[in-house]
C-alpha cells in the first residue's frame, strides 16, 4: 500500500509571502501567521496527503536563542511555537489523516 505525505512547508510559506528570519526560518510563521500554516496544511489536506507533518522544525530554544533572545525567553517563545505548530497540523487534519512530527 502506497501512503502520500504532504510536502514542504517553508517553501510555501516563501511562495505565499512570508519573510523566513535567520535561524527560526519557518518556526517564525507558527507564531505570526498560523492561520497560513494551517492554509498549508489543510492544502495538502485537500489535495490528497495520507500523513501531514508539523511545522515543528527550528522551534527550539537553541534556535531563538541564535536570534538574541535570553535563554528564558527562548525557551518560552520555542514553547508557543511548538504548540500553535502542533494545534494547526491537528486542526487540519481533522479526524481524517494522521499527523507526524517533524
């Protein structure tokens, strides 16, 4: 049995006009703009995706603290980002694929 995953997100996040920051690159846009997230992702939805995955890469303190940020915020805003990440993938997701972490 052939399963399809989604594709990429930082690519569409570009050609849809974000601005993807140094280090946090699509992170940024879990925070700013997660309605466009979930666009992405109920896109690949739409389309056909057995298997969506989170827009979880770069939400880690290491990454936001390359950014300037204190290690206390860091850890904070990683937070915020991993779980509005997490929240679209699953609400575009609905009951009717599965959602993988990336």
């Amino acid at each position: 049995m052939i399963k399809i995953l989604d594709g990429a997100m930082g690519s569409e996040l570009i050609q849809r006009g974000e601005n993807l920051p140094d280090y946090i690159w699509s992170a940024d846009s879990n925070i700013k703009n997660p309605e466009l997230v979930y666009q992405i992702h109920k896109d690949y939805v739409n389309v056909g995706s057995d298997y969506i995955t989170t827009n979880t890469f770069r939400t880690t303190p290491r990454a936001y603290v390359k950014t300037g940020l204190s290690k206390v915020d860091s850890i904070e805003i990683a937070h915020k980002s991993l779980k509005s990440a997490v929240k679209m993938a699953k609400r575009a997701a609905g009951n009717k694929i599965k959602v993988l972490g990336s």
